[in-house]
RNA sequence: GGUCCCGUGGUGUAGCGGCCUAACAUGCGGCCCUGUCAAGGCCGAGAUCGCGGGUUCGAAUCCCGUCGGGACCGCCA
C-alpha cells in the first residue's frame, strides 16, 4: 500500500503518529518558507504543511508541485498551534509535518479546476474530462449516495427473500413500447439481438420459474430523445413478486422508501406517510397530469359550472363543443405586467392551448383578458369556488377536456418555479392507480397498451374488450414523486387467455403473436403463478435525493442530449472488416 | 420533426454598433514572501469574440444561414 491512512480521518486523536498519505494536490499556499499542500483523496482533505527544515533536493521538487499532481506524503500528524485550526475542514483541527514528499504522478495544467464548486465549465466540457469531473466534491458525493442507495435497495430486498438475478443484455425486440437499439447477429446474417427496455418478460418468465421474488438493479436500454431526466440507458430496481395483488407491491416498495430515505438522505423529509393514493382519472383532474408535484397546492378547478351562459366568446365556443374551462390560481400574481401575461400565454400555446384567459384580482376590480366579459354574478362565483383574494391572478384555458388539463398542469410547474413554491428537501411521493389499459393512436387506427401488453386489465372490465376497450381500466400502478414518475408497475396478466385477448385488441395477428411472443404465452402454460411488480428508477431517485437538476448529474458516465458520449465519442465510425462479418452495409 | 435559449483567452464571466489595440476573475509562467487555508503582493504570456455570408463608412455587438450545446413539445409500452 502506498498508505497508511485516508486524507479524510485524521483527527487531533491521530496526534503524535507518523503516516504515509497519498493523494492529489487539491490547493497549494506558497508562502516562500513553509508550503501548505492540501492533499486530497475520495475521503477528505487534509493540509499538508512543509517547512523549510527540510532537505534542499526536497524542497526544490516540492516547489514545482501544482494542482492535482499525485503525491505520496510521509510526516507526523500535528494539533495545530493555538488559534491556526480551520473549523471548514474536517481535518481542520490537525496537520501533517511532511518528512518527506515523492511526486507519484505530476498532472499537466487542467482544462478546469476540480477544487471549488463555482465556475462550472460547460457541460460538453465536463463530460469529455469526466474523469476530472468526477473528482469534484460534489460529483463524489453524488456516486456515493447512489452506491448507498443501491447497497439500501440490496440489502432491504434481501431480508425481504428477495433474489437477485441477471437477465440477458442480449435478447429479442419487441413490437410495442420504445424504439429498440438492435444489436446484428454475426452468426445469423440478418437477425438482430434487441437490448432490454426492460427485463419484463423475463421476470416474469422468472415467477413462471418459481423464483417467486426477484430483483435485479437492471440496466435498461431505449432508443428515445433524451431529457434531464431520461438517457438511453438508465438503471431500475427492478423488482416481481408472486402470489400477491396490487397493494402488496405497493406496501413493499413504500416500506423501502421510507426506510431508506432517512438513512441516506437525512435532510429530505417525507410530505406525507402513509403516502396518498389517487385514481388516474383523479390526479389529472386536480394536477392536469399523471406526475404531480404534490409539494404545493394550485389545483386546477373546475368553473364550466360557472361559465355555462358566459358572454365570453372562447368560454362559450368550448362548451358548447363539450369541451370544459379549468383554471389556477396564482398567489399575489394580480401584477403582472402584459409582458408577464404574454410569457405564460406563449407557454400555454406551446403546450397546445389556443390561448390563456386571465382575471387579476386588484383592489379596483377585476383586471386581465376576460375582465370585460365576466358578470358580477360570474365574478362572485368565481372568487368564491376558485378561493381567489386580492392581488392573485386566475389563469382559465377553455377548451376540450385533455387539452385544458395539459396547458393548466404545464403552467402549474411554471409558476412553482417562478414563485419558489415547492420546498427542495420534501419528497412527495403518491401512488397513481386505475390507469386505462388502452389508448387509441389516431396516427394508425389501432389501440396501444397505455401500460404494457402483460399488464392484468381489471377483471370487472373484461366484458368491456367487446364493448368499450376505452373504459377498460388496469391493475397498473406508478409511483410519483416531486413532478416526476419515479416507477411504474403492474399486476401481470398470468392466464393465456387473457393474454390472448389482448394482444388481439392490440392488433396483432395470430403469427405476429407466436413470433414476438410465442415464448410467453406458452409458459402461461404451464402453470404461472398469479404475480405482479414494479420498477423504480434508480437514477431519477438519486437526482431527487442529491438535489441535482438533471440525472447526467448522477450516472458516472451519461451521454449527453444528443446521445453522445462525449468523452469516448461514442457511437463511432467502426473498421469495414467489422461491418463484413456482421453482414451489414451503410447506405450513403 | 418542432419551439425557445446559449456559444468571447485553458476555465468562468463582462462588453451588446465607433471610446475594443476586447475588460475582470481564476488558472498558467516568473519574482517576492515562514502560518496560510479561495493565502497575499508585483510582473508577464494567453482570445482574429463557434463557423460562413450579409447590412453598415464601421460588427464581438444587428440580420440570415450553419455547426455545437442546453431546456421543452413530439417521442419515451
């Protein structure tokens, strides 16, 4: 070892005892005589203080050290004097008098400074020198909550009886869902291995195994656009249980969270336990979305009632095509100039509104786009439902139901962002229950599974498949968090059947169903045990815990928007022979 | 595929028609300095302002295009 100890444990008990150190040079303070080097590991950092009694031969080589240069220090651990201790460090209260300093490694001047949180370079910057990147305090600390995270997850699901097993990378594309990254075949010229959007069925051909509870912390693989929240490949606990219904799932993975929150992230408080569970249906109406942010009010409310003889043009057109008027309302928003006004109108078309009515509430009367048109008796039943004082301003959006709830929901989380509403260090998580099991895809005339194709349809609604499969509900489930859906589950379909019908619904026909998954139904065969489970996102859990902007923040490794990774520059030209024996040709 | 925003020494910013022969901080090089901890002081090197075109007497600054990046919509069972 060329070690003793770790840069971050040294304490006054260290006291008196000669160690080895070793390290990068995180600051340097040449003072012409004594030198302090702060020498620094992934555990801390420690001052490293080199005086002039020193050999000359030493004191030279220490001379030309700079930042980030790869040290191996020996010296004595010291209190230090009375008055000199640094209460910011951990170390702060000791320092090592170096007795001798080798240079393992000198680095070249960096593209950026590694010490200090301020002055970030640009991100393209920061992922090309990931390496350099990932040793800034905050980048560590970021890999080592998701390792505890990850390690919580493990150990939890272990006592549980939980099993962890691996599933292939390589395996078989599927019809529905994401695009596929496809991977050819060298020995079938012409076929393609599929990486896993996830191990779906796998795991479920897992409970027809008897695994009975399985975990696995599963990369997954989806040739989409990326997001701050999305990647091409990100990681899930992913998770299935036999013999159990819906709440059983739920209650395990709650039991989880709760526990682990407090143990790796003691800052973040929980808005509510047991956590609430809304119906689909419900969530949107209240949120205009399936992921809200539960961590402030601005609910979307309801006025049709209101409005139904209104004056106004646009209120009366989208009732009158059955469509509704929702609004919000801002808190102390009654101000806000025509330029303010205009911003959120822009948003709100960008989120497919045809425009964004307002009424500020002054002490002079209503004000805003639909002022003139509102009767005192509107107004009052107005104020009165929407809980509207001075100085708040209503936004409505009038228009078919999906739409209003979409343009409200988005300008929801403009104006949390806008007005701070939304306190950082809760976590509020929900379960969203009751989704539709199928929507109809206008594009191409067919019916989509709103969930997946395994996913249990509500045994009430089965008579619905002939009927009305709009109204047919399933036993899926997610669980939000914060504005974002941080898993996302279901009760399986274990009945061949079942199965059956609803990949008939779905379009497919009978030789498309035995090719693409012929493997499944099969197994259901032979005996599948009901089971169900779900999958949360590892990645945008540690986002929220480390109070990071975006999941690149918290993947060693991400590509970045465009799928790229930067510093590898990946994906790359590969050499002809390579293309040749995987029988592939490029089209110029 | 679409909308919006950004692109100035190694890094982060300022400058937003002429005072720019481009400023500041930090890093880098040199000198001074024995208690600092974002050490300090002095000196110095380092940018044809992403790229191309246009407008103008004059462009880092305005316009168009393009490339790169980011946020969002579409997409993401």
């Amino acid at each position: 070892m060329y070690k003793t100890h770790t840069c971050g444990e040294l304490r006054a008990t260290h006291a008196g005892k000669q160690v080895t150190l070793a390290g990068w040079v995180h600051r340097r303070r040449d003072h012409g005589g004594v030198i302090f080097l702060d020498l620094r590991d992934r555990y801390g950092i420690i001052q490293v203080t080199v005086n002039p009694d020193l050999s000359k031969e030493t004191l030279e080589h220490v001379a030309n050290v700079r930042m980030e240069w790869v040290l191996q220090v020996t010296g004595t651990v010291h209190k230090r004097p009375a008055g000199m201790e640094n209460p910011k460090m951990q170390t702060g209260e000791v320092e090592i008098i170096a007795e001798s300093i080798d240079v393992l490694n000198p680095a070249k001047t960096l593209p950026f400074m590694v010490s200090g949180e301020n002055d970030l370079p640009d991100e393209n910057t920061r992922l090309k020198y990931r390496y350099l990147d990932l040793r800034r305090e905050r980048m560590s600390r970021n890999m080592i909550l998701r390792h505890k995270v990850v390690k919580f997850m493990r150990d939890f699901l272990d006592k549980q009886n939980f099993i962890e097993i691996e599933t292939p990378i390589l395996f078989k594309a599927t019809p529905e869902g994401a695009r596929d990254y496809l991977v050819p075949s060298r020995i079938y010229p012409g076929q393609f291995y599929a990486l896993p959007q996830s191990p779906q069925q796998l795991k479920q051909l897992l409970m027809v195994a008897g695994m009975d509870r399985y975990f696995q912390i599963a990369r997954c693989f989806r040739d989409e656009d990326s997001r701050g929240d999305r990647q091409p490949e990100f990681t899930q606990l992913d998770l299935e249980m036999s013999f159990v219904h819906r709440d059983d799932v739920l209650a395990l993975v709650e039991a989880l969270y709760t526990d682990m929150i407090p143990r790796v992230a003691p800052r973040k408080k929980l808005l509510s336990s047991p956590w609430p569970k809304f119906s689909y249906k419900e969530v949107v109406e209240k949120y205009g979305t399936d992921k809200p942010d539960l961590r402030f009010g601005m609910e979307l409310i309801d006025v049709s009632d209101i409005f139904t003889k209104s004056d106004f043009r646009v209120f009366q057109s989208a009732i009158e095509s059955g469509g509704v008027i929702k609004c919000i309302v801002a808190p102390g928003c009654a101000d806000y100039s025509r330029k303010e006004v205009d911003a959120l109108t822009e948003s709100a078309k960008a989120l497919g509104a045809k425009g964004l009515a307002t009424l500020a509430v002054t002490g002079e009367g209503l004000k805003g786009t639909a002022a003139k048109f509102v009767k005192s008796e509107e107004e009052e039943a107005v104020k009165s439902k929407v809980g509207a004082k001075e100085g708040d301003l209503i936004l409505f959006a009038a228009d078919e139901r999906a739409v209003v709830n979409k343009v409200l929901g988005g300008l929801r989380v403009i104006f949390r962002d806008k007005l701070d509403l939304a306190d950082p260090d809760l976590m509020a998580f929900a379960w969203i229950v009751d989704f539709p099991m199928f929507a109809w895809n206008e594009e191409e005339k067919k019916w989509d599974a709103e969930h997946h194709p395994f996913t249990m349809p509500q045994l009430d609604d089965l008579p619905k498949f002939e009927t009305n499969p709009a109204e047919i509900l399933s036993d899926a489930y997610d669980m939000v968090c914060n504005g974002y859906e941080m898993a996302s589950g279901s009760i399986r379909i274990h009945r061949s059947d079942i199965q059956l019908k609803v990949f008939q619904l779905l379009g497919l026909r009978g030789d498309e169903i035995e090719q693409k998954f012929g493997h499944m139904l099969e197994a259901f065969e032979y005996g599948a045990p009901p089971h169900g489970g779900m999958a949360p996102g590892v990645d945008r859990l540690v986002m929220l815990l480390a109070d990071e902007p975006n999941i690149r923040e918290v993947i060693a490794f991400p590509k970045n928007q465009t799928g790229r990774d930067v510093m590898a520059d990946a994906p790359s030209e590969v050499e002809p022979k390579q293309l040749k024996e995987l029988h592939i040709q490029i089209k110029e």
